[in-house]
C-alpha cells in the first residue's frame, strides 16, 4: 500500500520538488511493538505515541530549538568570531610545522658525525638552539586548536548523537561506591602533615570533582537529597577559594599585579577560549565567574589601604582588630547584596560588567549563582584566620601522627563533627523542595565542610595520609569541570554525547577517557601559557596586559559587528 501511494503522490503530474517520502521509521517501531499487540492486528498505542514524538521531533525541534532536544536541528552558522579562531588556529598549526621542520634541517646538519680515519666523533660547531618561546606558543596552539576542534564536532556539528538522562540510584550510587574503592586503594602518605596541606586539598578537590560529574552524567539533580549534598560540594569549592587565597596573601604578603595576573589567567583561559570557539556568554560557565569575582572581592579586602598581613600583625596585635574589622565590612556588604537584589543587578548592569555576566539578557541567573554561596567563601577567609593564628601561637599539633588538640579535646571536637555532619546529611535528606533548601544553604553549608575538615584533620594518622588517585584528579579539577560542558556530556550538559551508539557502558567508558586525558591536556596547556603571558617581569607583563586589553577590545568589536548582522 506505501508503495501504490508513493507512486501516484509522485506521479508526473504533481510538483517535482515536492515529492513524498515513506516515514519508514514507523515500520522499525511496530517491528519492536508488534509483541505487546492485544489481538495481533492492531498496534499498542505506545507506538502511536512514539511515532508522534519523532514526527514532532523532525519539524518541530529546528524551529523552536529546544535545549534538550538535538535531534533534527540543523547545525549553527559559524560566526564570524568563529571563523577568525578557525583561521588563528589554522595559521598556528601551519606555522608551528614551519618552525619544527626549520629546526629539524637544522639539528640534521648539527649533528655530531664520526671520523673515517680516527673513528672520534666530531662536535658541531654551532649547538642545537633551545626551544624559542615563539615555537613553544604555537607548539601550544596547535595542540589547543586540535583539541578545540573536537570540541565543536562534539556539541556543535550534528555529527554525533546524544541521548538523554535518565536518574535510577544504581546509576549514581554504584559509581560512587566504585570510586571510592579506588580512592582508597591508592593510599599514599602526605610530605607534610600540616592542616588542609597540598595533597590534602588536591585530593579533597579530587574526589569532589568525580561525585559531581557522576551526579551530572547520572542526572541525579532530580533527587533532591543527592542535589543538596552537591550544594555543599561546589560550596566546599568556594570555600577553598577563601581559604587558599587569604592564606596566601595573609602570609605572604605579595598583592602585585604578576600574582593576580596568575590567577586570572589560569582561571579563565580555557573558558575565554570556549566562548569564543563554542560560541556560548561567560556566564554560561558560571563556576568559573564565580570564582573569578571572589577571588578580586578577597584581594580587595586585603590589598585595600591599610594592608593587615601576618608580619605586620606579629609586631602589633591591634591589626589582628583592624582585620577582623574588614572581614565584618565584607560580611556586611555581603548580606546588603544577597537581600537588594535591585542594587546587584545595577552593578553588574553596568558596561563591560554586563557582556562577562549577563545570560539571554539580564543578570538574574548570576544574581541566583552568587546568592545560593554567599557566606562561604567569607567562612573559608574566617577559618583560615582563626587556623593560622592558632599555629602562630602553637596552640595545636601538627606532627605525624600527633592529634591536632589534646587527647579530650580531639576526641569532644571529633564526636560533634561527627553528629553535625549527620545532622546535616538528615536535614538534606527531610527537605520539601529546592526553593526551602536553597534558602537555608548559604547559612548551613558551612557546618557539614567543617565536620569534615575537622574529622578529616583531628586524627593524625588520617592527617598524614591521602589518596594519591583523587589527588590527581584534584589537579585538574578546573578543567574537568569545564570541559564536560561539551565533550562529554555535551547539548551544553542537558545531554550524554554518544561516540559508540548501541554500547552506553562501552561509549561512555571511551568518551570518559578522552575527556579525562583532553582536560589533562588542557592544564598543561594552560600552565605553559602562563608563563609566557603572564611574565614576571613588570614591564613586559606591562607590554602583554596592553597586547590583552588590545585582544579583547577586538573581540567586543567584531562581537558587535556579529551582533548588528543578526538583527
């Protein structure tokens, strides 16, 4: 019968153009159907419904274009930001393969050469030249534009397919199980056995980063216990952020522009870099302008006139108050914010402050991000406070193997961690709904990361070791974040990108592996670029800043030239 009525639809008479196809796809769904028939005849009406979805899907999704639906759209123009990254990094490929080749001759004509007669080798008379700085840039950038470019095929090109997320506990509970195991398998012991050291962090930071990516690939966001225990996850992050740097300037001392230049640029390289080749707003990352923001509102507060760090403080106590007096200013500002949402929005409504923070229009989405970590990051400065000052006066013990108090003390401050992080843990787990929890967060989160550090730190047998399998991951834990945006999860996270159709298990393993060693790729790539863009010498840090502000002065001019031709 399809074939009769294909054949006098397309029958010479009718408008060639228009010619009529079989939905052959419904014959692929009665053939799986067909068994769940009632009489044998008829098909269920599941596959009504099926047949439905799809035919919607076809004409539907390339007109209204919705976030999670990738099915039958057509892929996006490329911009005109777009194509000039192309070209850049095109031009830095053919350039790198330019200068290996030079150096290659080069080092051939060089190379040390045996005589006939004395059978000694003879020395070149001009010594193989050091990688110049020009060659380990492009070397850079033709790794990064190779990278970049599986990232657009992944979740730009419609060349692979996604597939949606479906939450059952097994899918997010057995992974956590499976990683732990790991975890803990790879034991190793600590260099220093300090509170919050290195290894501690980068493990802390580790195994983090593992349980938020198994909650996202998992789509565990629909169980409202898992999302709040990954609420104080990303808090414990932020905290981090708090902790870490106001150890560094309080301690060090060191407010210049090479160390925030530092920082700023290994935060936000590979996101920059997204923006522009992904063609998605700053924002869009929200992690990473959060981070950014409160790292400049720490070095604010402690850079301001009067600098307070510890050497001056160890000669007059009295700065210990004038400290404490800029932390509660920060906490107040703080609380002005989180509660004058009109006052926020006009900050950042401000340009260039609203091209980084705006999301399809207005700053409603950054407000949302800000406000659910308010309090964390000024806990973290706090903490670090109180701990450093504590060690100054040698009021805690730090050795191997030593608890960090006195027996009693150690074992009262273990057993209310212990019930605090538990009572949490119930809390979370007897919230109502999202809109309740996310109120209370920003005051409580606090409570379950310092049970934790406390119980993680007390003991010194658990002090003086950590996992040297998180750690790893913890190293790289930024880029990991980032870059699942795309190559692994990919429709910009509200899908899974599908490498091996018909094998999930083996698709998922095989595209884990590439992500994992992509962002693995992309740290190195970015600590390398720090050195050569962020120098430590003032006048040529002077000459690249100047080269930057040029770099995105172009970048928001053909940004506004792209802007007027799609209006």
């Amino acid at each position: 019968y399809n074939e009769a009525a294909v054949r006098i639809l397309n029958s010479s008479s009718r408008n060639s153009k228009a010619k009529v196809k079989v939905f052959s796809v419904s014959k692929l769904i009665a053939q799986e159907t067909i068994m769940k028939s009632v009489d044998g005849l008829h098909l269920p009406e599941s596959s009504r419904d099926t047949n439905a979805m799809i035919l919607m899907n076809v004409y539907c999704n390339k007109i209204m274009k919705p976030i999670d639906g990738s099915c039958c759209q057509p892929q996006p123009p490329l911009t005109l930001i777009q194509k000039i990254a192309f070209c850049f990094f095109t031009l830095s490929i053919i350039g790198y393969l330019i200068i290996s080749l030079i150096h290659r001759n080069n080092y051939r004509k060089n190379k040390p050469c045996t005589d006939l007669e004395s059978g000694e080798e003879k020395k070149p008379a001009i010594s193989t030249p050091n990688v110049s700085t020009l060659e380990m840039l492009l070397h850079c950038f033709c790794k990064l534009g190779l990278i970049m470019t599986y990232f657009y095929l992944c979740d730009r090109a419609n060349l692979f397919m996604k597939e949606n997320k479906f939450y059952t506990h097994s899918s997010f509970f057995i992974p956590i199980v499976y990683i732990l195991v790991l975890g803990v398998f790879y034991t190793e012991n600590t260099k220093e056995t300090k509170v919050l050291n290195r290894e501690q962090t980068d493990e802390w930071k580790g195994w983090m980063q593992l349980v938020i990516l198994i909650y996202h690939i998992s789509g565990a966001s629909t169980f409202l216990p898992v999302y709040m225990h990954i609420r104080v996850l990303v808090a414990a992050y932020l905290f981090q952020t708090g902790y870490g740097h106001f150890s560094y300037f309080w301690i060090k001392g060191d407010f210049g522009v090479y160390r925030v230049c530092q920082v700023l640029f290994r935060l936000n390289f590979l996101v920059v870099v997204l923006c522009i080749v992904m063609d998605r707003p700053y924002q869009f990352y929200y992690f990473v302008p959060l981070v950014t923001v409160w790292f400049m509102i720490i070095y604010a507060t402690l850079a301001v006139w009067p600098q307070i760090v510890q050497k001056k403080a160890n000669g007059n106590c009295l700065w210990h108050f004038g400290l404490l007096l800029k932390l509660i200013s920060l906490l107040t500002c703080i609380y002005f914010l989180s509660y004058s949402q009109g006052a926020f929005e006009k900050i950042f409504s401000f340009w260039p402050l609203s091209k980084c923070f705006e999301l399809n229009g207005n700053v409603y989405e950054w407000w949302f991000r800000w406000k659910l970590d308010r309090y964390v990051v000024f806990h973290g400065m706090l903490f670090a406070f109180i701990y450093l000052a504590l060690q100054k006066h040698q009021m805690i013990s730090e050795g191997k193997g030593d608890p960090l108090f006195s027996n009693r003390v150690s074992n009262v401050l273990l057993f209310i961690s212990i019930v605090s992080f538990l009572t949490y843990s119930f809390w979370a787990s007897s919230c109502k709904n999202k809109t309740e929890c996310n109120e209370l967060h920003p005051s409580v989160s606090v409570v379950q990361i310092l049970a934790f550090i406390l119980i993680r730190n007390i003991p010194g047998y658990v002090r003086s070791v950590y996992s040297s399998f998180f750690a790893w991951f913890g190293k790289i834990s930024l880029e990991l974040f980032i870059c699942q945006y795309h190559i692994w999860l990919a429709a910009d996270t509200k899908g899974i990108l599908v490498l091996i159709p018909g094998y999930p298990l083996f698709n998922v393993l095989v595209s884990t592996f590439i992500f994992v060693c992509v962002a693995h790729e992309i740290s190195q790539i970015t600590n390398d670029l720090a050195q050569i863009v962020v120098p430590k010498d003032n006048s040529t840090l002077l000459k690249r800043l100047l080269c930057i502000a040029g770099f995105f002065s172009g970048l928001h001019f053909f940004s506004a030239m792209q802007d007027q031709s799609r209006h």
